[in-house]
C-alpha cells in the first residue's frame, strides 16, 4: 500500500498514518509488521460502532412498533 504510481496511493498513506496514530502499540511490535495492520483495527472497530448504532436503531424501532400496536390494539 502506499505505491506512488497509483492513484489511492495518498488516500492509503493517509489512512495507514491515521491507524498507527490510534493503535501505536500495534506498530512497535516486531520488524516485520505489516502496515496494514493499523487499517485492519480501524476497520474492525469502525465494524464494532455500526453493529452498536444498529443495534440500537433496532432497539428503538421495535419499541415504538410495539407501542403502536398496542395503542392500536386498545382503541378496537
């Protein structure tokens, strides 16, 4: 990642340098790491936030839904 002649090269050299800035531990480990790694926890953690919004979303939707039906089930 990172290759100068590409066109996603400066948007990838963006995101390794915000991954290692999140996860420093991640990139002081061995000499042979793979910058990737960085993305690979931000993405993983970006997966874990939108499973919590959606969750929540769900949470609510099927609150309000029940609610309604209930409402509606005592007017009849």
């Amino acid at each position: 990642m990172g290759t100068p002649g590409l066109p996603g090269a400066r948007t990838g050299r963006r995101l390794d340098h915000l991954g290692r800035r999140l996860c420093p531990h991640v990139h002081s480990c061995a000499v042979g790491e793979k910058p990737e790694a960085g993305l690979f926890i931000l993405f993983a953690s970006f997966l874990s936030f939108f499973n919590l919004v959606a969750s929540s979303v769900s949470s609510f939707v099927q609150f309000y839904l029940e609610s309604w039906y209930n409402r509606a089930s005592l007017t009849r």
